[in-house]
C-alpha cells in the first residue's frame, strides 16, 4: 500500500541521522554511506510490502549496520548474517536502538556529520558540494546541474573533497561544551553558504538551483530540532525562510531582477513568513543578539511591509547599525547607508558610502547604489559614470541589465526624441 | 457530538515531501473537507507550523518556565487537527479513516469528543 514515490521523503528525513549514526560505527564515510544506501535498497523492497516501519530511522541504521558487517563477513568467507526479512522483524531491537537516539549521542552524531564537511581546508564550494550529497544525499547528478557543470567535473570535486576529509583526522570523542558551540557556529554558517549558492541564482539558473534553498532550510531546521534553544540558530532558519518566502516575486519572466520594492508582495510565501516571523520572536525573547538574529529582524521588517512604502527604514537602518558593530564589513555599511538614504534622503547616505569607494572598488552593488543615489541628487553624468562602472562589474547578464534601465532612463531625459525602442 | 481528529505524523518526513506532493496530498485532503462542510459538519481545521517554531509554557514548581520547542519529544507531532460534528464515535472513527486513507504520511488520528469549542471572531484572520 505504500507508493515507492512516498518512501523516498522517508528515507530522506532519516538520512542525517542514519548516516550519522553509521558513520559513528563504522568511521569511515564510505562505509557509512555505502551501509546506508545498502538499507535503503532493502526499504525499497520491504516496506511497500510491509508498510513501512514505525521508526525509520532507527530501521535503517539496524539493516545498514547489519548489512555493511554481514559485507565485511562475507569477504572474509564466514557465515553470512540473516536476510533483511528476518532483521525487519527484530521489533525489540529497533526499539533499542530508538532509544539511544533520542540521547545526546545522536545530536553530537549529525553535528559531526555536518562539521565533517565544513573542513577548514575546503573551499566554500566544495563544503556545500559535500554536504548536499552526503547530509542531504542528492545524487552527484542533481548537484552537478545545480552547480551548472558537468557530472563528471562534480564527481572529481567530491572525491577530492572527500579525500581530504578522509586524510584529517575526524573527531569521533564527543565534544565539550565550548567545542560544540564552535561546531555549530561552523555549520551554521556552512548551511548559509548552501542557501546563498541556491538564492544568488539568477534567470533561468534560478529555477534549477531553487532545490539548493530548500535543502538549506531542511538543514537549518534539523540543526534547530538538534538546537531547540540557540537564538542563532533560530535567527538563520528564520533569515532563511524569510528570503525564500519571496522567491516567487524576484524575477520577470524573461529571467531579469524584480528589486525589493518593485516585488508583487501577493506573490511571497505567507506560509514561510509566518514561520520566519515566528522564530525572529522566539530568538528575540533570549536577548543574545548574533549576526544571524539581526539580519532575520531585518528580513522580518521587510516582510511585515504590506506595501514597499511601509517599510520602517528607520528600524533597518538601527539593525544595521547593529549588524554593523558585530562585524564591521564596508558591505554592511554599503546596506546602512542604503536605509540612510530611504529614512533621510539621498545626500546623508551618499557621504556615508564616499570613504567605501576604495574598498569596495571591485563591487557591482557599491556602483549601483552609488548611481542611484547620485541619479536622485540629479548629478547625472555621475551617475552614469557609476552606472557604466557597475556594468563593468555585474555578476550576471540580470544584473547587467537591470543597470542599464538606469541608462537608458537617463539617455531618455538627456535626448526624449531617441529614446530606445524596447 | 463535536469531535476533534488530532493528527500526528513524523514531521521531517512530512517536511521532505517535494512541492508537488505536499500539494497531492493536501488537494485529497480539501475534497474530503468539502465532502463534510457541504454537510454543515465540519467546524475549525488547522495546519499547524512546524514544531520547531512552537514555544512551551510549563508550570516548573509553581512557575512559569518557558521552554523552546513542542511540548514533548516524540517521534510523531500534532502537525493539524479537525473538529467535526458526527453522530457517534463510529462516525468520526469513520472520517479518521477517510483522512488517514488519502494522506501516505502514516501516522495517527486521535478523536477526542470536543467539551468546549468557542466561536471563532470574523476578527481573527486567516491563516492560508
């Protein structure tokens, strides 16, 4: 009665923390993987005959462990261990291992899982290549079309990535208390890094990387099912929520940029707002501020606004003070002096932004916010000097373009009689 | 009598079902609601958030504590109730099966007779 196309949810939620838990047995990640993968062709053939089991995950672990120490027997030419239809049956078992799940050990397990891929020594780029398919287990295949290259290139990635997780040495004791916290600040940001990878999409790629952004949330929930009480933890899965709600409204059809304030807000995710917005006061009432709680409330602002000129820019502008202080960056700067320029005008955040010039001398947005603000100054040649400058820069044709509406708007008021044809 | 269905399932597995999915199930679920509002028997439904949005308060020794979180750890969370108005318990044993049959989740659905069910206010909105 079980539909294989609903069993594949099921193995997916388990996943974390089954190869989490085998990865402690066996310590070894290929192993890990392999025993898992192994359970999950038994789930495949087993439970859409017998339903499938009341705990899924502890079943999966059980057969897995079982089926990766009956392979290693089986090299060894000893008597092989039962088939997965007796194993299935170890009801007694299954709630033993259920039972050690729900302690400590199991929370320590998936941090550990997901720190494995935050390796200090990997690129970003290759952190989330690995986490997506050893933590979220998508095929290199998905990944590969994600990252918008080849399958093959993505499967060299992995396994270099694989091979230097391999070679230092993972920390199986469990962690103390300063050392956990430094864990979960790593994957923290890790799980950041993937919904960045997914949001900063743009056009055409943005339907294709959209799975990056959900599996992001996947993982920033688990993390805070594993973190009930970090306000950190809440703040990033709200930061996240909070973005994604407006990904329906963030670009035309033809693929170009829909800013902020030009976004049909009826298209946003009420759903995921109300659950952003939900964490953001739950994180609130902790009082222990942290970058990720800042930039959420800022989101937050940003979503309660019916309309675009209800914005409470004031407020954005404090949170960026805010945001500012924890981690003095010129690009944060750059944000504030955007909400300056909303709350007191165009003049007040054009001599905020003038000392990042150099900083920020290689930046699309610098350019870009530096032209708008100069186009409301009316200082038009400038801002076409800054408008030209940013092309130079884009990241992506959406980007490119978006700035040359500026342009021609300005090319129009200089010469109405030649303004472009489209 | 006024029953409530109060549904339980794993919510990660829940949470991992693709767009498309969430959206079969919950296109089954609403001809099944149709069926019983249309009857004039169905009152509030809810689909609730996930639990790690919840917040708990809990009388710790006579105080308030305030906990992060659902109230228990369990394998299966109250992800929604019904409530609807059925002649006796075979009935509404009856309209659990309907709901449980067109939702894959597994899980359970716990009928508890309602003792007090206050009017909802044309000032409380909506949540879609």
């Amino acid at each position: 009665m079980t539909d294989i196309a609903w069993i594949d949810p099921l193995l997916a939620a388990a996943r974390p923390q089954a190869v989490a838990a085998l990865l402690r047995y066996f310590r070894d990640l290929d192993m890990a993987e392999e025993a898992f993968q192994d359970a999950c062709l038994r789930a495949l053939t087993n439970w859409p005959k017998n339903g499938p089991p009341r705990d899924p995950t502890a079943w999966l672990i059980f057969v897995g462990r079982n089926a990766a120490i009956d392979a290693v027997r089986k090299r060894s030419k000893q008597q092989p261990l039962p088939d997965e239809e007796h194993l299935s049956d170890l009801s007694d078992a299954e709630a033993a291992i259920a039972e050690r799940l729900d302690g400590a050990d199991y929370r320590d397990d998936i941090l550990r899982l997901l720190f494995i891929c935050c390796h200090t020594d990997l690129p970003a780029t290759q952190q989330i290549a690995l986490a997506l398919r050893i933590v979220s287990g998508l095929s290199v295949r998905q990944i590969a079309r994600a990252f918008l290259v080849g399958e093959s290139a993505m499967e060299q990635r992995i396994t270099r990535a694989k091979a230097k997780v391999a070679a230092a040495a993972v920390p199986f004791e469990a962690p103390g208390p300063v050392e956990r916290a430094e864990r979960l600040g790593s994957v923290a940001a890790m799980v950041y890094l993937v919904f960045n990878e997914g949001y900063s999409a743009s056009g055409g790629d943005a339907s294709i990387r959209v799975p990056l952004c959900d599996e992001a949330i996947r993982l920033a929930r688990l993390l805070l099912r594993l973190f009930p009480a970090e306000p950190e933890i809440m703040g990033l899965t709200a930061l996240l929520l909070l973005q994604h709600a407006r990904s329906q409204a963030r670009f035309e059809a033809d693929g170009s940029v829909i800013l902020l304030e030009d976004q049909d807000r009826s298209k946003w995710s009420a759903k995921m707002i109300a659950e952003g917005l939900a964490l953001v006061d739950k994180a609130i009432r902790h009082r222990q501020p942290g970058a990720y709680q800042v930039q959420a409330a800022i989101a937050a602002l940003h979503a309660r606004a019916t309309r675009a000129e209800d914005t409470d820019w004031k407020q954005i502008e404090l949170l960026y003070g805010a945001l500012e202080a924890m981690q003095p960056s010129p690009v944060i700067t750059l944000n504030r002096a955007v909400a300056v320029s909303k709350a007191d005008g165009p003049e007040a955040a054009l001599a905020m932004i003038e000392p990042l010039g150099d900083k920020l001398s290689g930046y699309f947005h610098y350019f870009g916010v530096r032209g708008s603000l100069l186009l409301q100054l009316g200082r038009n040649d400038e801002a076409r000097d800054a408008f030209c400058k940013a092309i130079s820069l884009a990241n992506s044709p959406a980007e490119a373009a978006h700035i040359r509406l500026h342009l021609d708007r300005l090319s129009g008021e200089a010469a109405p009689g030649r303004q472009s044809a489209s | 009598m006024l029953y409530a269905v109060l549904c339980y399932a794993a919510e990660d597995a829940v949470t991992s079902w693709s767009k498309e999915q969430d959206e079969a199930v919950m296109g089954k679920l609403a001809v099944i609601q149709q069926k019983y509002a249309e009857a004039g028997r169905l009152g509030p439904v809810a689909r609730l958030l996930p639990t790690t949005a919840a917040t708990t308060v809990r009388k710790v020794r006579g105080e308030s504590v305030i906990l992060d979180g659902p109230f228990a750890e369990t394998k299966e969370q109250l992800l929604g109730f019904y409530t609807v108005e059925c002649n006796d318990l075979e009935e509404a044993v009856g309209f659990a099966r309907e709901i449980s049959d067109a939702n894959p989740a597994g899980g359970s659905y716990e009928i508890r007779p309602v003792g007090v069910l206050n009017p909802v206010p044309a000032t409380i909105k909506q949540a879609t």
